[in-house]
C-alpha cells in the first residue's frame, strides 16, 4: 500500500523536471509566443481605386476620429476612420506626389510634403482643400514635426535637384513659411527624427550609409555617424529615455540599435527586406517595424538587448503607424504582386 503513492509521486517528479527542461531549453521568442502575439489582426479595408504605386506616411486626427495616408503614385490622400478602419475619403488633384504628412491638431490642417510640386502644401484636414503652398528646393521627402517649437523639418534637394548634397528646412507653420535651412552633405535623406530635449535631429543619409546628427541650436551638422553595419539605412526610430536610435538597412533587411550620444553600435539583428516605417512602443518595450517582408515586432528586453518576437504578414505594405492612445496598429498596402488589391490592416496591440 505504501509503494503506489511513492510511485505516483516519482512520476509526478520526472514529469516536473521533463516540464522545467523544456522551458529552460525554449528561446526566448518561444517563451514570449506561449504567452500571446503583441499583434493581433481585427480588421481590414479593401481600397479598389488605388491602383498602385507606393505608400508613404501615416498622420492621425485623434479628435475627429480620422486616419490619413499618402499614396504617392495615386497622388491622394486617402482618409479612414479611426476606430472601425472604415474608408471615408480619397482626394485627389490636391498633391501630386505626397509624402511625409503631419497634422497639426490647432489648425485642424494637414500639413504635406509633396515631392512632385517641390513645395510643403496646408490642406484643410475636414475638406482637404488646399490651403497655402509653401515652395521649397526639390523632392521633399522626410520630415519631422516640432510641436514645441512649431516648425515643420523637412528634407529636399539633393538628388531630386541633381546635386550632391540636401537640406533640411525649417517651416514655420503659424507664419506658413521657409524661416531657415540645414545642409546635410548626402543627396537622399530617408527620415528624420527629433529629440526636442537635445535639439538634436538625426537624418538618415541613405546614399552614404550614414547618419547625421544636426544641432538645432547651431543648425550645423555637429557629428556623422559611420559604421560597417550601416547600409542602405532608410526607416528609424528613437527611444528618448535610454537614448537609443533604431535603423533599418536594406538589402539585406537589418535593424541597427546604436547609443544616440556617440553612434557606437549596440546590437544587430535580422528583419525584413525594404523597411519604409518604423515606431518604438515605449509602454511595451517594443521596436514595430513595417518593411516589403513584413511586420517584424522587436523586443527590447534592455537597452542593450533586443529580439524578434513576431513577424506578420502585410502583403507587402511597409507603411505604417501606431496609435497608442487606442492601441491600434495600421498597415497599408499597395495593388501588387503580393495583394490583388490595395488595402488597409488594423492590429489590435496586445
């Protein structure tokens, strides 16, 4: 009577430690899996009339409910409710060739720049009719708003200009003007982004596989970045309380995680092909980033140590944003060999 519960016990045993190995024995994307995807898809919209080309940027109106994305080639600017993901809006004829677009929530505006006028255009957000064209030098592209200064940083010349170097610039949006520009020697300048506490902005300088670090307060590049793991850089992001600055090359498909005070490498991992967007999650901890490939969400465990938890399927779209406020993840795609149609994706965040 007394060997059964001894038996029920050591096999109880075994099957703790056979339990315990293999948790000690999965890696740590697997252990993440088991306790659920950061993304989850709950949504999408079909967008029939795009019939290609490619996407650019996301801008989010939180008070009227309102999402907008440029779509270069289609020329538009296409409109969608925030919460349902429902098409409201496509408007075309305003801009021919839209890229980074803001919007400034004061002046109910959408404010664009549009690489195929050679100018920043103010659209009324509700009618999108246009406002007030403001010229700048060729192929405006990147961009970045300053809420506390209230400029809008945009980069254009360069290779659009046929020369060998760009400008970031300045555009005040209350006097709907140039106020100054930076130069920044590099033809094609991929994204911008800003630390307002610093006034520091970094520039991607994709034809010369760098990254330009230009002080506001000066407005001179102060320092460039150079490193072998540097190549093709396009979509970044930052995260301003460990000061890490996220890059992503292409071809191959890389993210670069580097100290924003001295450019050192911290880590490099495998991602998608073509990366266009990128967005830290400074509630999760994560590295969101949208490429040809995919979705792929990075895990930063610490500063110095990241990993691929997920990677979604987005037929090929590489435009993207989070909304954290509702905790809505979009993607856009195009009509191409990948998808039928062009169309939108809603992520909840998990």
């Amino acid at each position: 009577m007394t060997r059964k519960p001894v038996r029920r016990f050591k096999f109880a045993f075994a099957a703790a430690l056979i339990t315990l190995f293999t948790l000690l024995t999965l890696s740590p994307g697997a252990l993440h899996a088991a306790d659920g995807a950061p993304l989850t898809q709950i949504g999408s919209t079909p967008l029939p009339e795009v019939t290609g080309g490619d996407f650019d940027h996301f801008a989010v109106d939180l008070r009227h409910n309102r999402l907008y994305v440029a779509a270069e080639v289609y020329a538009s600017i296409e409109v969608f409710d925030l919460k349902t993901g429902q098409h409201l809006l496509s408007a075309r004829g305003v801009v021919k060739s839209p890229r980074k677009i803001v919007f400034l929530e004061d002046k109910n505006q959408l404010l664009v720049a549009d690489a195929g006028n050679a100018s920043c255009e103010f659209l009324d957000a509700t009618s999108l009719q246009l406002m007030k064209n403001v010229a700048v030098d060729p192929g405006p592209d990147a961009g970045v708003y300053d809420p506390q200064s209230r400029i809008f940083y945009v980069g254009n010349g360069g290779r659009a200009a046929k020369a060998d170097f760009s400008y970031v610039s300045m555009l005040s949006v209350d006097k709907q003007e140039v106020i100054g520009r930076i130069r920044v020697e590099a033809s094609t300048l991929k994204t911008l982004v800003l630390d307002p506490k610093t006034e520091k902005l970094y520039a991607t300088m994709r034809d010369k596989n760098q990254v330009a670090v230009v002080d506001l307060e000066t407005k001179a590049v102060e320092q460039t970045w150079s490193s072998p793991e540097l190549h093709v850089d396009s979509a970044m992001a930052y995260d301003p309380i460990h000061k890490r600055i996220f890059v992503g090359d292409r071809n191959p498909g890389k993210l670069v995680v580097l100290d924003a005070g001295n450019g050192r490498v911290i880590q490099t991992l495998d991602i998608g092909n073509v990366s266009d967007d990128m967005t830290y999650d400074s509630a999760h901890h994560r590295i969101y980033v949208s490429s040809a490939d995919g979705v792929d969400v990075v895990a930063q465990d610490s500063p110095d140590h990241y990993r691929v938890v997920q990677h979604v399927d987005t037929f090929g779209g590489k435009t993207s944003i989070y909304v954290p406020s509702i905790g809505r993840f979009f993607v856009v795609h195009t009509k191409g060999d990948q998808a039928k149609e062009a169309g939108l994706q809603v992520f909840k965040v998990n």
